[in-house]
C-alpha cells in the first residue's frame, strides 16, 4: 500500500512539473481597428462648428512648405514612406518623438509624444474631463472636399481614446491614455489626408479618395517603416513609466514577421490553417526565451494608431509594459501590426 501510494505521488509531482513546463506563451486575442467605411445616400448637412484654428504651435505648420519645418528642427534623423504615398519625416530626441508627413513638399499631418513636447492649444497629460469642458467635441465630424463629403463617426471608445477637433483648415486627433485619463499623444492632420488613413468609421456621399496601391517591393520597404515606428513608440511609452528600453533582436524581428504574415495570409484566404503556437514559433527560429508573448493588432491606419490600441487594451499594455520582457521583435504588414515579447536575462556588461 505504501508502495502505491508513493508512486501515485510521484506521478502527481511528475504531471504537476509537465504541466508548468509546457505552459504556452501568452498569445492575447488580436486587436480589431475600429474602422469601417460604407457609402452613404443621405447628403449630411455641413455645419460651421469648426473652431479657430490655433494661431501658436506645431498645427500652424499643416499646409506649409516642409522647408519652414526644416528651417527650425534641421534634417529628419530618418525618411520613410507611407501607406499612403506620402514621406514620413521622422524627429526624434530624449524627450519628444515627431513623425512628419510630407506629401509635395507640403507637410499633411504631424504626430507627437513624449515626455515633454509642445501640444499647443492643448498640453501633455491634460485630463480628459478638462478637455471636454474647455473644447468643443462631437460624435460626427463631416468633412467637404470638392463635390464630396465625408462623415468621420466616432465610436464610445473613441470618445474615451482618440478624440478629434475639427479647426477652420485642420483637424487635431487626440490620443489619451484610458487608464490615466490623460493626453499621451497628438496628431494634427489636414482633411484630405484624415479621409485617406480611415482611422474612424466613415460615411461618404461622392466619391470615396483612393490610394495607389503601392507594389510589392515598395510595399516591403513600407512595411519596414512602419516596424520601425512602432519599435520606436513601444520604447517611448516604456519611458514614460520609467522601465528600461527594449533591445532590438533581429532573429526575434524575422520571426514576428513570418507569424504577422501568416496571420494575414490565412486571413486572405479566408482559410482555418492550423495555427502556429508563439512557443513553438520560438522554439523552430531557435530563439532562447524564459517567457514570451504577443500583441497583434489588425487593420490599423499607421503605427501611431495601432499603439494607442496597444496601449488601451489592457492585456496588451501588460506585456508591453511588464518589466521583466527584455527583448521585443516587431512586425507590419500593411496595415496590420505585431509585437513579440521575450523575457531573457541580459548579460551585464562589465566596465
């Protein structure tokens, strides 16, 4: 009896240990884009709610000669393209992180964030309530171009997350963080450019702004860009609650990329392809890790808007900001964007 007993032990230990050993990876379910764009028959009615537009900051540069940016912040530390077939000009320095759109010259948009950076009319960690008792906001914003108007619907979330103003030649979206309440980020953005990226549900009565598809080589170039910023972000809002930045692994970079693209893959094809778990990703690109995990994020306009998803769901923001993940690989595809934690000891290097 005692001999039984000790076996039945041993077997509980032994599948106790089994268990913990081949627990998976934290794989979270992929985050949706809000957005959705459907014709519309019924001609809105154009109102002239628009706020006057700031006379001080960075949104006195949308419509301007990119030269007269130059003039003031000197040469970009980085030129990439866009989805939409204008420049990213991108800033960055210890404090501030600044990706300029440059389309013909002209500057389109500018997208801020950091730990001190000029939001002006508004200001860096305002709160949300602030801002809804000092600014005019609305759940509708239309928005005329030549014969065609276009109605940009913000959703219950994006009145909490992604708020936008509407200002005489310019409109302001405004990234906040749900959890603190408070602005993170800002973007300001002319109309034409705002209906090209889609970052809200969107009526329209015309015709609908297309955008030249880029080819498959400027596309993997575009891609690149995009992976790129949102190593760049991941590291900014890291910064924010003062955890140490992630370090680049370009093996973990390559395999992030063949998971986002299998993703997307499979989605084309409308299929049901067996998954690939992210722990046995690892495992086959021989990538050491202690723990790992995974953000996805589908159908996002640009970097910037697929990190304010990041940041506002809460299992994602867990792992972008779990100080014991060491090493991130990332990945675009389009508009679709991925992250890959890795939790390794890094070696301290001795002086």
């Amino acid at each position: 009896m005692k001999s039984l007993l000790r076996i039945l032990f041993l077997l509980v230990i032994f599948l106790i240990g089994f268990f913990y050993l081949n627990l998976p990876a934290n794989e979270n379910s992929p985050l949706k884009g809000p957005t959705k764009t459907v014709p519309n028959t019924k001609v809105p009615e154009i109102t002239g709610d628009a706020s006057e537009r700031p006379k001080a900051g960075w949104s006195t540069y949308i419509g301007k000669d990119v030269q007269t940016l130059k003039e003031k912040l000197g040469e970009p530390v980085r030129k990439g393209p866009s989805q939409y077939g204008f420049k990213w000009w991108v800033y960055s320095t210890d404090q501030q992180y600044m990706l300029v759109g440059v389309s013909k010259g002209k500057i389109n948009q500018i997208y801020l964030t950091g730990t001190i950076a000029d939001f002006a009319p508004f200001t860096l960690n305002q709160t949300l309530d602030e801002l809804y008792r000092n600014t005019i906001t609305d759940t509708e914003v239309n928005i005329k171009i030549g014969e065609s108007i276009y109605t940009l619907v913000l959703s219950e979330d994006d009145l909490q997350s992604r708020l936008l103003v509407m200002y005489d030649g310019v409109f302001a979206q405004l990234y906040f963080d749900k959890m603190n309440k408070t602005l993170m980020g800002i973007r300001f953005i002319d109309g034409e450019t705002l209906v090209k990226q889609q970052p809200y549900d969107m009526t329209y009565v015309g015709d609908m702004i297309e955008t030249k598809k880029p080819s498959s080589f400027d596309q993997q170039k575009i891609n690149n860009e995009n992976a790129t910023q949102l190593f760049e972000l991941s590291n900014r809002f890291r910064k924010t609650v003062e955890l140490e930045s992630f370090i680049e692994d370009e093996d973990v970079n390559i395999a992030t990329r063949q998971h986002l693209e299998g993703i997307v893959m499979e989605s084309l094809a409308n299929t049901s392809a067996p998954e690939t778990a992210l722990k046995k990703l690892l495992e086959n690109n021989q990538i050491e890790f202690e723990d790992a995990a995974e953000n996805i994020a589908e159908d996002y306009s640009d970097a910037a808007d697929a990190m304010s998803g990041i940041i506002n769901s809460d299992k994602h923001r867990k792992d972008l900001m779990n100080e014991k993940n060491t090493i991130l690989g990332v990945a675009a595809f389009e508009k679709n964007y991925a992250q890959i934690f890795i939790e390794r000891e890094i070696p301290t290097t001795e002086e």
